[in-house]
C-alpha cells in the first residue's frame, strides 16, 4: 500500500481531507469501496432504500480514468448485508465513465 492509499484507507467518499473527524461517524451506514481509484474509502449509505442500494453509483472523482469522470461500484448480487450502523455492504469497481 502506498502513502496515498494509506491516506484514503477509512476515510468517507467526500469527506473534506482535512476535516475534523473524516471517519465514520457511530450512528451512520457505510458500504467499503473494493479495487478502482477509491479502494478503501467509505461510502455512507445511511437512508438508503435497498433499491438504491442495489443500484450502485457512480462516483465523481478525479481519480478516474478520465479526469473529472466517475469511478463505476455496485454490490454483488446475493452478498450478506448486515443492518444497522458500521459498514453494512461492499461496493466493487466496474470500470470508469466521462
């Protein structure tokens, strides 16, 4: 791992880098982003329907392939999610857009 995946590793998806408390937070859901530009950062999905969920996203990010594009997650289908606060889901990269 290196120094900037180190910095990333356990920080939230659009946490200011230099914010106070740029972890999770106690009361908060959050899927872990696995592989692709953002590995290792959180995504909090509090609130979210399962719907949504099982939408995955696309992420703005520098970090794409394309400068300014979005990095591609989504959910296994049939992987466990567990309820409540803490990281409930994983998210894997599938590839980048513009």
């Amino acid at each position: 791992m290196n120094d900037d995946e180190q910095l990333l590793n356990g920080r939230v998806y659009g946490a200011e880098h230099d914010a106070p408390h740029p972890g999770t937070l106690p009361h908060r859901t959050y899927a872990v982003l696995v592989g692709g530009p953002l590995d290792g950062l959180l995504l909090d999905i509090n609130g979210w329907r399962t719907e949504e969920v099982d939408d995955g996203v696309a992420l703005p990010t520098e970090l794409s392939r394309w400068p300014g594009g979005r990095a591609l997650y989504d959910p296994r289908p049939g992987e466990p999610r567990i309820q409540g606060p803490g990281v409930s889901c994983r998210f894997y990269y599938s590839g980048d857009t513009p």
